[in-house]
C-alpha cells in the first residue's frame, strides 16, 4: 500500500544495526504530507521516536527513482553538515520490502562506475573525421547507419514502469527540463559564454534560451511519446569493430523523455559538418539516418521532435572549451541555422 511503511520488525533491524543499539519499533503513525512526500512518526519500545519521511510516487521533478534517492542524499548530507536537531540518520532504501541504509557519501568520497570490459573499436565520431573529402554514400554507410538505428530504436522501444499518466506525463516534462537545466547542459555553456561573444553575444544568448523556452512548451504532456533514452547519444559513444560489430557507452544525463532528444543529439554532428564542409554526403547521411528511424519505428514526428535537443546541440559545436579554433563566421552561420530550427519547431538543412 503507498500509504504504509516497511515493516516495523524490518525498521527495527536496520535502526538497531545503523545506530549499534538495539531498537525495537513498536508503532507507526502518519503524521503529514508535503509537496513530494508523506510523513510518518515511528515509536520504539525505549520511549525514542523517528521520522521517515517517504516520497510520493507522482512528486513532480522527481518521477524516476534515481532522482529520488539524489534528492534524499542531498538532504541528507545538508543536514549532517549543519549538525542541528533533529538529527539525521541516513537514506533507507527498500526493495522488496528488504530495507538497508545508504553508505556514507560526502565531499571525500570518490565515485566509480563499473562495467565489463571490451575492446572497442573505432568511434564513429573518428570515422566520419576521416570521411569530409567522400562525395557519396556508400552501401558500407548505410549497413552501419542501420545498425545504429536498430540499436537507438530498440532503447525507445522501452516504455516508463507505470502507467499512470500522470506520472508519466511527469517523467516526460523532466526529459524536456534537462534539455535546459541538467548540471551539464544548456546553463552551464550559456554561464561561460563572454557577455561579447562574437558568435553569440548576451543579448542574443537571451533570446536562444527563450526560443528552447518556447520549444519546451510546445512539447510539454506529450507523454504518449515517453521512452526510455541513452541520454548523450552521439557519435562519440558509438564503436565500431573490425568485425562491423556496433558497442555503445556512456549512458547518461537524460533517461528518460522523448526519442527526438536522442535522434538529435545523434543527427547533430551530420549537421555540424554539413555546415562546415558543404559536402552533401552529410546530408545524405543525416536523411538517409532520419528516413530509416521513421521506417523503424512508425515516428512520422521525429523531423519535428528533434528540434527539441538542436538548442543544446547548437551551444555545444560553438563552446570555446570543446572548439576553441571555430571560425567566428562558421558560428555565427550554424548558430543562426539551429535558430531557424528552434523558430519553426522542425529541422531542416538550409
């Protein structure tokens, strides 16, 4: 029941080995509710009580478990630093009702993340490097072209946990959110631009974001879309073996929100050397990728839908820090290129 807790012989076992005393929680009593969670008072036979506080499953901004556990860490570490009253203990997790304790996360702990080893390949970020003098597309382009579409298709074919709409109309607005707001993205590169940027001064930075504002609105409910995404889908973590077999990394950022945030992220980098080269072989690429994706997956909306991540995409290929040799004139073409996109809700090439 969303209403109830874990058991209070479970809580009693894992309070008793958190705290190194013996516990024993004789009742439960909901005691409030708040905008993301509800509140419960646990009392235990030597007069002591708890608060747990648990997350509602529809809090908006948090639709996915693994932004509730960052929220709860974060509160978490707020409190132990400040060392007020009521004290904190730590962040319970429970899955199948087989309740454990958080390990200890602070400014000194160093993060690591594991997976099995195998050698790669060449990216095909380094492939299409050596491809700006090709004037035609190849069989060869087409067979790797479809293995990445069967494979990003195949991650959309994945559909949210519940099926709730209202959950999942959430869990869709926070995929378009992070267009904007993650950590890493649109703020950020927008926050190191010089206020004289040629290519995109502050003025003009104000009215790029407005235009992504606009976009994020635009999409905004379209929870019949929501899948599930690799979240940095770009041809920098896509490899290819000698073999022609395709391995994928670094899922990341986004993971879940609408497919055309993943198509764009991908068609972005055909675009950015359409633009710089001129060769139409990319653009041969970018349609041929489009038109195979549609045919995979029925998405008659994708040409529009990419226009959603195009905003960021089009930061990216003007930040300094990544291309701190562009060509001002170059820039100022692309960037009022992916303007162009954001205006109209729907790409194009030219």
């Amino acid at each position: 029941m969303e209403d109830d807790l874990i058991s209070k012989e479970d809580l009693s076992k894992v309070l008793s080995e958190k705290t190194g005393r013996v516990i024993k929680i004789v009742s439960v009593e909901r005691i409030g509710e708040g905008y993301h969670s509800k509140g419960f008072k646990a009392s235990a036979s030597n007069g002591e009580s708890f608060f747990v506080k648990k997350f509602k499953s529809e809090a908006q901004g948090f639709s996915f478990p693994e932004r509730k556990i960052f929220s709860l860490l974060v509160s978490d570490s707020m409190g132990k630093r400040i060392g007020n009253k009521p004290k904190s203990i730590g962040v319970l997790l429970a899955n199948n009702n087989n309740p454990e304790f958080v390990s200890k996360i602070d400014e000194n702990t160093d993060f690591y993340h594991v997976q099995e080893y195998e050698e790669l390949g060449e990216s095909y970020f380094d492939m299409l490097k050596g491809r700006k003098q090709k004037k035609q597309i190849t069989d060869s382009d087409k067979e790797e072209i479809r293995k990445v579409v069967d494979y990003i298709a195949g991650v959309h074919s994945i559909k949210y946990y519940s099926n709730d709409e209202k959950v999942k109309k959430e869990a869709y607005n926070d995929g378009l959110r992070s267009v904007i707001n993650n950590p890493e993205t649109t703020f950020v590169i927008l926050g190191e631009l010089e206020k004289d940027y040629p290519i995109l001064n502050r003025e003009e930075q104000k009215e790029y974001l407005g235009l992504m504002y606009d976009l994020m609105h635009k999409w905004r409910n379209r929870f019949e879309r929501l899948s599930a995404l690799h979240g940095d889908f770009w041809a920098g973590n896509v490899f290819f073996g000698k073999d022609g077999e395709m391995k994928v990394i670094d899922y990341s950022r986004i993971p879940w929100g609408d497919p055309g945030i993943d198509i764009g992220w991908w068609l972005a980098l055909y675009i950015w050397n359409y633009f710089e080269t001129r060769n139409p072989y990319f653009k041969e690429l970018g349609e041929f990728f489009l038109d195979e994706y549609e045919k995979r997956t029925g998405d008659k909306e994708i040409r529009k839908a990419v226009s959603i991540i195009l905003g960021l995409q089009g930061l990216i290929f003007i930040f300094p820090k990544f291309y701190p040799d562009i060509d001002i004139s170059l820039g100022r073409r692309f960037i009022g290129h992916i303007k162009k996109i954001l205006r109209e809700g729907r790409f194009s090439w030219d």
